[in-house]
C-alpha cells in the first residue's frame, strides 16, 4: 500500500511567496453566428 505523504512541506508553506496572476480564457466558445455559419457551409 503507499504511504502517507509528508504534510510537513505543506505545514511550513508561505503562500506570500506566491506572484499574481491573471487569469485568461483560451478556449473560448464559438459565437452563435459562428455556429450558424458553420451549419449553411456544411449544407452547401
């Protein structure tokens, strides 16, 4: 069986030294035009 994870680094971490950061959405969901535009070249 495996053994229980040291929780001493956890204990002792300083989350001051952590940077900000932005969050970005990179998958973004397509547009309804863009689904209505895909659906008439898919029909021609």
């Amino acid at each position: 069986m495996a053994e229980k994870p040291d929780m001493g680094e956890i204990a002792s971490f300083d989350n001051a030294k952590l940077k900000e950061t932005e969050t970005r959405e990179k998958n973004t969901l397509p547009t309804k035009e863009t689904i209505e535009q895909e659906k008439r070249s898919e029909i021609s």
